[in-house]
C-alpha cells in the first residue's frame, strides 16, 4: 500500500516519497513525515540472517513505496558496496559491556556516509520519476560531518550542484581538511563568520525565500537538501538499528524479543529520532538515550519540557554536537502533538520568536521513552581513557559522550538491559582531541604526527580517508558573513 507524506506544519499533505525526497523541506518550512510509521513485517529471526543490503531494503521499502523493487534494490547495492572498508557495513563491536555500533566504515569517515552514501541514487531516481527538468542544487548546513559526506555523495553526479555551509573554527582540522579538498566539479564549500545554528537558519531561509526561488527556477534550478531535515536521510538510518539488533541475535548475545537501550550522540536529532522510528516499526528497544555535550539543549528538554536555545553556544571536543536549534527534534514534537500539524506550527513560531517553547505533560509522556543525559569534556575524555586502558578499544570525542552518559543512565536507573552505543566517527577525525584525552594534557605534535601517534599506540590503521588529505591540495577558500549566504549562493550559481 502506497505511503504518502505531508508537512510537520500542515501546508502540504499526500506527497510522495520520491517527491518528499526530491523537495527535501516543505513549502510551509516544515518537515516531511509518513501518514504512519509501518510495521516490520519480516520477523527478527528472519532479519538475523540478513545481509546489511537485504535489511536495507527490507526496511526502506516501506517507507519509500513509490520507488520500484527494481529501483530500490538499484539504490542499496550502488550506495553500500566496495567504498566501505568493512564487509558487514556497521561492525558492531563489544567492549567493556556495551556494543559499539561502528557507523564509519564509509568514505568520509562518518555515520553520514551511511545515509548519503544512497540520497544520491535516491534523488536521481526521483529526478527521473517526477520528470524534474531543473538542475538539483544541494543546500547544506554542516556542523563538520554532512558536508564532506553530501559532496563525496554528490561529487560529479549529473543533473546536480551541492554547496554547504559550514562554521568557520567550529570543525576539527580533518573535518575541515577533508571539505577544502573535496574534488567534483559540482561543489562548492563555504566557510561561514558565525555557528552551526547560524548556517543553519541561513539554509532554512533561503529554502522559505519564495523570491529567490523563483529566480532560481528562472535559470533552471531548484533546491533540495542533504541534510537530515529530508527524509531521504531519515529512512536510511532506521536500518542499521535494525541491522544491529539483528546481529545481536544472531550472535547469541541476546533472545529472540529482548528490549535493547540505544544511546546516541546528539545534536541535530535525526541520528537517535531514527532510532524512535525502528522501535515504532516494531524493534524492542527499551530506552532511546539521548547524549548531549556541553551545549545540552536537549538533555535540559527532556528534563523539563522547556526548549531554549537562548544560551551561550559552546565550541566543544565533539564540534559535530555543537547545535543549540534540533531540527529533527520537531518530527518528534509533531508526533507527541498526536500529528497535529497547527498545534506543531505554533510551537515552532514561538522557537523562532522567542528562542522557546514549552511542550504540554500529556506530549512529555509521549516522549517517556527519550531519557536525557550529558557529557562534558573531562567526562568524555576519562571515559576514551578508561575504556582504552581497559579493553583496547579506541572511541572518538562523540562516542565518548554516549558511552559516558550510557554507563550513567544503567548506573543512575539500575536498568541493566543490554545497550547499543552508535559509534558516529572514526577517532582519526579527531585526533588531538582524542590523544588529549589518552595523555591527559594537549598535545603539541601537528594532525598528521598525531595521526601517525595514535596508529602506533592503538594498533588501528590509518582510514584511507585520513592518508588522502595528507597531500591533497585546497581547492575551497570561500568565507562569507553569516548574512550573505544568499549573495553567495548567487555567485556560485551565476545568477
């Protein structure tokens, strides 16, 4: 049965997937989301057997039920092949009593690759079923990981342009490395004079600016996004959930039925609310516990009900996390609202006006099963060290923050239910931080000597990912005011 899709805000109802996809944010400024999230209908023992591919598209076809078996199964096997450096796609790794799901193993080094690895494939094939005759162009905030993974997803794909924005100084030195040097004729990268909100917004505005659009459309153009905002992200994610679980139970290191906690690293919120989408499908996780660093928006959210980014914005270790506005976290409002669209809008106008906006007990209680927590740098870097000394294995500056706050949740609740960390990032693509954390103290070699440090002390080849950037020459010097992404955008496009 075909799924359609409608706006978290109420201006657009009984879209496709393809055409949700292909847009990539509603017209109205909301989000797409599923009239229903649909059940698995394939059991767990039958998902144990599964390849990752297998589970992808046993997973996505449920959601994206205007694309073709044909089209689909295109999709999985171009976007989950050689260019990860792992068989089974997401390892996931036992270490010190948890399971770190490895989300990494793609080429830029990222949970990102996971789900821009496909969008690609995606949007093309929805270019194509919609009779799109305007040239896609790729609007991206990032706080350092999308960026890299939308280009090497979007690099020379015809029929598209993919430009992101990200924070100037807000990014780790690879993060930014691997940006500057992306290849492909069709991208652009500009660093911005402000935060990751701060881009954020700016992509958000230029989506609403009815206008510009237009002008755009004019010159044959039109926008759509790789960020999780687009549901093309989304439904990606929920699989490796699924996948994980799989694997747990074909490994014997859980019954057929047994609830599992997840424990994310969290900034924008689609990582963990994917998470929420596998346990509506009908997945037996427990606890979604939400990991935030020093810039603990949602961890004060969850305790209190009151969203309020009004605060100072903290550049952190785990900069992927520095995010003071949650786009995803609206899908969640909008369903603890019971899907009601005008109730949802008013709540976003009063975040956009006021900075704010305070959920009701009756919406808290459709959202028991997120549990807040937080990490800041000392908390993180005690647990890399800790759990390094004691099992061998090496975590990053995020996953150090989830599995901080998933050892807290067990020690805080006495809730002893087995729990899967997602492991968001190779520690190569922080490697200062994650020395720091090692040695105690900073760290006085440049990246690459550290880079070649932490290979030699943890055993872990360098990524190939990590060895390309080492001589690769910039190719990106763009720098604009938080104000001028429009001008911007402009110039790159020749308008």
């Amino acid at each position: 049965m075909a799924l359609s899709y409608q706006s978290t805000r109420g201006g657009q109802q009984g879209v496709t997937a393809s055409q949700a996809i292909l847009q990539g944010l509603a017209a109205d400024g909301g989000l797409f989301m599923p009239t229903e999230i649909p059940k698995l209908d394939v059991s767990l023992s039958q998902l144990a057997s599964m390849t990752y591919q297998e589970t992808a598209y046993a997973v996505m076809r449920l959601f994206l039920t205007d694309y073709t078996e044909e089209e689909l199964k295109s999709c999985i096997s171009k976007a989950y092949d050689s260019k990860f450096d792992t068989e089974e796609i997401a390892p996931l790794v036992k270490a010190g009593g948890m399971y770190y799901l490895e989300l990494f193993h793609g080429k830029t080094i990222a949970f990102k690759d996971m789900a821009l690895s496909i969008l690609p494939h995606l949007m093309t094939t929805a270019a194509a079923k919609n009779h799109a005759d305007k040239e896609i162009v790729i609007l991206t905030a990032t706080s350092g990981d999308t960026g890299k993974a939308a280009m090497a997803g979007f690099a020379d794909v015809p029929g598209t342009r993919i430009i992101v924005f990200y924070p100037k100084n807000g990014v780790s030195p690879v993060q930014e490395l691997q940006m500057r040097t992306q290849k492909g004729a069709n991208t652009s990268v500009v660093a911005i004079h402000g935060n990751f909100d701060d881009a954020q917004s700016g992509v958000k505005k230029l989506f609403g600016d009815g206008e510009f659009n237009c002008l755009l459309g004019e010159k044959g153009f039109q926008f759509s996004s790789a960020n999780s905002i687009n549901i093309g992200r989304l439904v990606p994610q929920i699989v490796y959930y699924v996948y994980a679980y799989a694997k747990l139970l074909e490994n014997q290191e859980i019954a057929e039925g047994e609830t599992i906690n997840v424990a994310v690293p969290t900034g924008n919120f689609g990582n963990i609310l994917a998470a929420y989408f596998a346990k509506e499908m009908g997945l037996p996780i427990g606890r979604l516990i939400c990991a935030s660093n020093d810039n603990k928006v949602l961890y004060d959210f969850f305790t209190t009900g009151t969203y309020d980014r009004n605060r100072e914005f903290i550049l952190t270790n785990s900069p992927s996390m520095d995010i003071l506005i949650s786009s995803n976290l609206e899908r969640l409002i909008y369903l603890s609202t019971g899907c009601d669209a005008a109730a949802n809008a008013r709540l976003m106008e009063e975040l956009s006006a006021d900075g704010r906006y305070t959920v009701t007990e009756a919406m808290r209680e459709k959202m028991k099963d997120f549990w807040g927590g937080f990490a800041g740098w000392e908390e993180d870097a005690g647990e890399i060290r800790r759990v390094f000394e004691d099992t061998g294995y090496l975590m990053d500056t995020h996953t150090g923050v989830a599995s901080y706050v998933c050892r807290r949740y067990s020690e805080e609740t006495g809730d002893q239910a087995k729990c899967v960390v997602a492991s968001t990032a190779s520690p190569y693509k922080f490697s200062r931080s994650v020395m720091e954390a090692l040695k105690g103290s900073q760290p006085e070699a440049d990246e690459f000597q550290l880079i070649d440090q932490m290979s030699a002390l943890s055993g872990v080849p360098v990524p190939q990912a990590v060895e390309e950037i080492r001589s690769a020459p910039i190719r990106h010097n763009r720098e604009c005011g938080s104000g001028q992404m429009k001008e911007e955008v402009a110039d790159i496009l020749g308008l």
